[in-house]
C-alpha cells in the first residue's frame, strides 16, 4: 500500500497553494475526480480581494467582509484573511504571477459587490481563476504525484484518526494510500443544484466523507446563489461575474425597469442575496431580467470570456441585454476548521470552499474565496510542516472499507438536483424542506452502512447525502439570514445572532452557542 507524507483530494487554488509549501519538504500526492483543471477555482472568473491600495486598509475589507456576511462571521477568522492576504499575495507575484496593470504599471483594481472600495485584482480580465490555477500548478507539479481521474470515495479512520484514503480508479479498482496528513480540499457542493455556476464534478464528495468519518461539519445551511447566471432555453450557459458590474452594467426587468434603484444604497453592488432575492422576485412575477452592458467599455476587452460565451452562444451582445437567473454558487460552511485547517479529526484538514471556516458569514462578499485558498492553504500547509510526522502502520485497513454491492434503489442526479432547486433554493420553507427531506430519506439515509459499487453510485451518495445535510439545517434554522432565506420566517432573531448549526453524524442539528 503506497505510503506518503501529505494527501490532498481536489486540485484547485486552496489545493495547490498547501502542495506548493508542503512539497518543499514533504512528499505530497494530489487525487483529482476529473482533469486537474476541473474546480471552480479554474472556473472562477471574479478576481482576488486584497487591500494593495494606499487608499486602502485591511480594516475596510475587514468591515466590508463582515457586513456582506450580516455580521454572522467569525472575526477573529476574517481578520486574518484580511490582514494576511495581502502579503500572501505580494510572495505570488514576486514568484511570477502576472495580474492586470494600468498604463502606469499600477495594478488595475475593479470594484464588485459590496466592497466600498476598488481592491479586486484580476488576471486576464475575467479568467483569474484560470490564471493563478495555472500559475501555481506550474509551480509545483514537479514536486508532486498529481493522480487525475481518481475518485476518492472515503476516508481510511484508525483509532480516531485519519491515516488515508479509499479511491476508486477509471477501472473501479478500489485502492488505499496512507498519509500521516490527509487534507480535504474538493470545494463545496453546488452540482447538487440544477442551476449552478459550478464544475460539474463539484458534487459534494469531500464534506460527505469527512460527514462519514465523523468530522465536525457547520453552517450548511448558508448556499450562496450568485444573482447573474447566463441563462437561454432553460439552461446555464455560464456565469456573468459582478465586475461587469462593477464595471457600471445593471440590472433591468423585460419593462425596462432597473431592479435595484429602491431596494438597498449600493443598488446593483448591493451584497449578493439581496440581489439575488430581487432577481428571483422578478421571476416569481413572470418577469424575465436582464444585465444591461451597455454602459461597460470595450466589454469585450475588460471581458473575454463572457464575450466569447456569449458569442459561442449566439446571443445578441449588439443589444446590450444579457439574460441572467440566480444559480447555486458557493457554501459559507462545510468542514468546520480552525484559522490552520484543522479539523476535529486528527489528521484530517480542510481547506478552500469545502472549509468552514467562519470567514463568509452568511453571505460570501465578492472575491473573498480565491483569497481564502491562498491564505489558509498557506495556513494549514504550516501547521502540518510544523507536526511531527506520524508514524503509520503498513497494513490493509480493516474489510469495512472495501466497498459492497448497494442494492439500494436510487434517484439519478438531475432528479436530485432539480428538487434541491425547487425545494431548497433561494426561497425555502418548513413544507418544502420537509418534503426534500422525506424524498430523500425514502430513498436513502445518510446514517445507512452501505457503500457504493461504483463511480456513480458513489456521487449520488454524496449528493444525497449533502443534501440531506442542507435541508436538515435548514430546517432547525427558523429564521432568515443573508443567504438562508426562509419565506415562513421572513427576518433574522436576535436569539439566532451567535449560534451555529453543527452535524456530526447524528440524526438532529444541534445548534450550539
């Protein structure tokens, strides 16, 4: 059974930023579920917050971060986000890392949802995920073992801690590899949703095992849904990032009426489930939207791969208007860590949007996520460096971990994924949620001992799994906050203000204080 320092499950940003430090000293091997360029990092086309300005303070990004999250973010968590973002970013680019610049050489700082100041650094206009993705693969694959196109399917657990993995391969062999570290970094679980800017390889998997294995998840009831999806016949065609916005371009209904003027001071900059909420309200009301491009200059310049999109797509830029619908884009909690990755499994970190982390609140503001990869990626590749390394027995796990047969009766994804955006969308209640959860669970429990037989009866298993998981928090969330809206309890409780939703393998949320 191959034996290593450090495995990492995903390969985006917050995935290579930790193999990039660790293999310096450790020997690191990266799983990735599909190509090593399938994440939503290499997705992501909004850019990275960070204070570079002298106009500009972590103290700013600091209170803008916590006001989109409604105040329900960890301070102490976003603190460091914010105050070590910067430098973390400065080493990037001292490596190499070419971001967009002005004529003067200064860099070109945009402006997106609910920051109050310009500090959004981009790389190829709209393709900054791909281009750091890139970057730092270059910079570490020669250091690594990088296994594409290899499940992970569940956590290898000895006496409370974690010593492994358990993959499955393009053949549906089943594999161990043991590590002394074992970091989770798949992100979250926006495929389980049928409208989604996510990769569809994004199903969930990492929060299930970690789920599985007994790990501390929080807050899964806080989906974020990014307002402007690219929408045509019924089908995402991608998404439009909020520095279109930021660039000047609104929102308008098929009446022409712009849907933000009256309902909050930053109107169409406005944090992004108050946007997303008038969206859908529109839409509830017949009314198809638009984002209006055409007060953005050179916007097929500023924005290559929109442009292109649209342009594949067929769409009519000519007009100016972009047809657009909230889709699920990103989880606020998931594993819960600490400010080093750490999880409550010895052994086992998480890292990235599968990390929760406390930084988002109840609300991601804009540009905040590529960041976290980079700063607690760093983060918790130092406290691993920093541990003695454990020593492992060399022997096969116990039969448990061998896969059996499912004979189970399961739902196929897009079934899945449509209930969950019916039921458990930008607008849930107590009728609904129920419901999800009882088609669920006549289905399939999560507490069920059974495994997977094969790749794709494993990513149903973690989709229903996570869904279960937000339906159930969503559930004992009586209350509405930032991206959690529930219709039966429209306003956010006092008594809600500090509490957090925490599953640990157990059939009910407790809410702990």
């Amino acid at each position: 059974m191959p034996l290593h320092d450090v495995i990492i499950i995903g390969g985006g940003l917050a995935a290579l930023t930790a193999a990039n430090r660790l293999s310096k000293e450790k020997n690191v091997i990266i799983f990735t579920k599909g190509s090593r360029t399938a994440s939503n990092s290499f997705l992501a086309q909004g850019g990275v917050a960070a204070s570079l300005s002298s106009q500009d303070h972590w103290a700013d990004h600091y209170q803008d971060t916590m006001a989109a999250g409604c105040f329900y973010n960890d301070a102490q968590h976003v603190k460091t986000l914010v105050r070590e973002g910067p430098d973390y970013l400065k080493k990037i680019i001292e490596q190499g890392m070419e971001f967009d610049r002005n004529r003067d050489g200064s860099f070109q700082l945009g402006k997106e949802g609910a920051h109050l100041r310009r500090r959004i650094l981009h790389a190829g206009g709209d393709s900054t995920g791909k281009a750091l993705t890139s970057f730092m693969l270059e910079q570490v694959i020669d250091n690594i073992t990088l296994i594409e196109q290899e499940m992970v399917i569940d956590l290898m657990i000895e006496n409370g801690i974690c010593t492994g993995v358990l993959t499955l391969d393009e053949d549906n062999h089943i594999r161990q590899y043991k590590a002394s570290a074992t970091i989770i970094a798949s992100g979250g679980c926006g495929a389980v949703y049928s409208l989604t800017s996510n990769d569809p390889t994004i199903t969930g998997d990492g929060i299930a095992m970690a789920y599985r294995a007994g790990a501390e998840l929080v807050d899964m009831e806080f989906i974020q849904f990014h307002p402007t999806m690219l929408y045509q016949q019924g089908k995402i065609l991608g998404l439009v990032s909020e520095a279109v916005r930021g660039e000047g371009a609104f929102l308008v209904n098929d009446l022409g009426v712009r849907i933000m003027s009256d309902i909050h001071p930053l109107k169409d900059l406005a944090p992004r489930d108050v946007v997303t909420r008038q969206i859908y309200k529109e839409i509830m009301a017949n009314r198809q939207v638009y984002l209006n491009i055409t007060p953005v200059n050179r916007f097929e310049h500023r924005f290559p791969t929109i442009y292109k999109l649209c342009s594949d797509q067929q769409l009519d830029i000519g007009s100016g208007l972009l047809p657009v619908v909230p889709g699920s884009h990103f989880l606020m909690g998931g594993i819960k860590t600490n400010t080093s990755g750490e999880t409550s499994i010895p052994g086992l970190y998480a890292v990235g949007e599968a990390a929760g982390t406390g930084v988002h609140g109840a609300n991601r503001i804009a540009s905040n996520s590529l960041l976290e990869g980079i700063v607690f990626g760093n983060r918790t590749a130092k406290k691993i460096l920093s541990k003695q390394t454990i020593d492992l027995p060399d022997h096969l796990a116990d039969s448990s971990y061998i896969p059996k047969k499912l004979l189970l009766s399961l739902p196929n994804k897009q079934q899945i994924c449509n209930n969950m955006t019916l039921l458990a969308g930008v607008e849930r209640n107590e009728r609904d949620l129920l419901g999800l959860k009882e088609w669920l669970e006549n289905y399939y429990h999560p507490h069920t001992s059974v495994q997977a037989a094969d790749r794709n009866q494993a990513e149903i298993i973690n989709m229903m799994t996570v869904s279960w998981l937000i339906a159930t928090s969503a559930l004992a969330r009586q209350e509405s906050r930032g991206a959690h809206y529930r219709s039966d309890y429209p306003v956010s409780r006092k008594s809600w203000n500090s509490k957090r939703i925490i599953r640990q393998w157990e059939e009910q949320a407790a809410v702990t204080i």
